[in-house]
C-alpha cells in the first residue's frame, strides 16, 4: 500500500461536451473526501472546455492542464492552434506534450522539444510523452527509442523540476494490452537513470483501469498514471484512485 503523492492525470482527448460537465460532480465530491489520501487529480479537457472546468473545479483542488499547445511563444498567424501563454492565462497548469497520437500525425522530437521549452516559459508542468511501437519493441529497440525521444525531447533544458515523464507503451493505448509488470518496472528505472541530480516525476500510460491497477500499483517507482478512456468515466477514475491507495 503507497502512502506517497500520486498523480492521476485525465487525458480527455477529443471527447466531452458541456453535457460532460455533470459526471464530475462525483470527483469533486471525491476530492474533498478524505478518501482521496495523497491523491492529485489532473484534468486535461479539449481546449473548449477549460474555461467551464475551471469553474466547476473553483471550490475544490482538482488542477486543470491542456492537451498539446504550438511551439511559438508569440501570438501570430496560425490558424487553429493556441500556445502555452495563452493556456496558462485561460487557467491551466498544466500540459501534455509529445503524445504519440501527435508524433504519429508528424510530430519530431525536434518540435516537442521547442513546445516544452516554451512550456515552461509559460510556468505550465509539462507530462511530457515517451513511448515505443508495438515493431520497435518487437525488434528490442525500447530502450534506444526511449532515450532517443528522452535527450532530443528535453534538448538544453536544464531546470526539469517541472517536468513529468510520461511513459506511454504506443500498443498500450487504447488497446486494453499492458507491459508485464517486472518488464514495466524496469523500463521505469531505466527512464530514471536517463537522468542526473533531481529526478522527474515518472508516469505510466496506457490503458490503465480499475482492473489492472491493482498490478500497476505494485510498480513503486511510479509517481502516478495518465490515463485516457478510463477517466472520462467518473466511477473509473476514481476507483483506480481508491485502489492505489488501498
Ligand atoms: P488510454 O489512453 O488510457 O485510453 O489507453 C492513455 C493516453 O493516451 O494517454
């Protein structure tokens, strides 16, 4: 059983409407509960409903972030995007950046790494993306992929206390397939060791459930889950809360 500070962060992605809004009335009783121990509630709605989920979370401690912003710093001319200073001022804290449904739609590591500079400029805590295909780790290649995507993503950052890792296993997502928990906790370390002096908040994503979080939870070198399909049912999320810590 953790007694630790975890973080669950709620990757909303495409989905939700202002209907939405309701189911979380069981959250926000459930983060003023005393159940809830060193849980941290993250939620990273489409950009249409920041606004509307800052004001249903007001009266409680439930943190808000974005789900991917542009790279420039400046406002300008690009139709369709919003950057992190326009994030932090609509009251996010918070962005996810490198997902791989983006590095599949063309983003490099080269861009990720430009969004995460500006990122930070903008004070947002960036969960920032890792993970290998189902091929890469057919063909043994997790561990350079993941150190490939972790120097080139965090290039000439060097104050990283803001930065969450997230390791998300690409056949992970979605799919209801998991890594085997020793292989897991492994990766985990090898994700630390990447790193000198004070080490990053490490994440696990990927089809993460009120099942199989029981096995998760075994992984103690973990500082919480990202979690998609699952946390856009209040229930499910808050289950795989209580079952962290119980
Ligand atoms: P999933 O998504 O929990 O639905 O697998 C996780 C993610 O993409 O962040």
């Amino acid at each position: 059983m953790t007694n630790k500070i975890m973080y669950f962060i709620a990757n909303w992605k495409m989905y939700g409407n202002l209907k939405s809004l309701n189911t979380l009335d069981k959250v926000i009783r459930f983060s003023k509960s005393k159940e809830i121990k060193k849980g941290r509630l993250i939620y990273c709605p489409p950009y249409t409903l920041i606004s509307s989920f800052l004001k249903k979370f007001e009266n409680c401690l439930i943190d808000i972030g974005g789900q991917n912003c542009h790279e420039s710093e400046d406002y300008g001319s690009h139709t369709g995007f919003v950057n992190s200073k326009m994030l932090k001022s609509s009251g996010a804290n918070y962005v996810i950046l490198g997902h791989s449904e983006n590095r599949q739609k063309g983003e490099t590591d080269k861009l990720i790494n430009l969004k995460i500079k500006s990122a930070i400029k903008s004070k947002l805590k960036v969960i920032f993306c890792i993970g290998e295909t189902l091929s890469e780790k057919k063909r043994k290649k997790t561990k350079s992929i993941l150190s490939k995507q972790i120097k080139l993503g965090l290039k000439k950052i060097k104050k990283k206390s803001n930065i969450f890792v997230a390791y998300e296993p690409v056949w992970s997502i979605g799919t209801g397939k998991i890594p085997k928990i020793d292989e897991l906790e492994q990766t985990v370390e090898f994700i630390k060791k990447k790193f000198k002096g004070k080490l990053p908040k490490i994440l696990y994503g990927g089809s993460v459930n009120p099942e199989n979080i029981r096995n998760l939870k075994k992984i103690t070198n973990l500082d919480g889950f990202l979690i998609g399909g699952a946390s856009q049912n209040s229930k499910k999320f808050i289950d795989i809360v209580k079952k962290t810590y119980n």
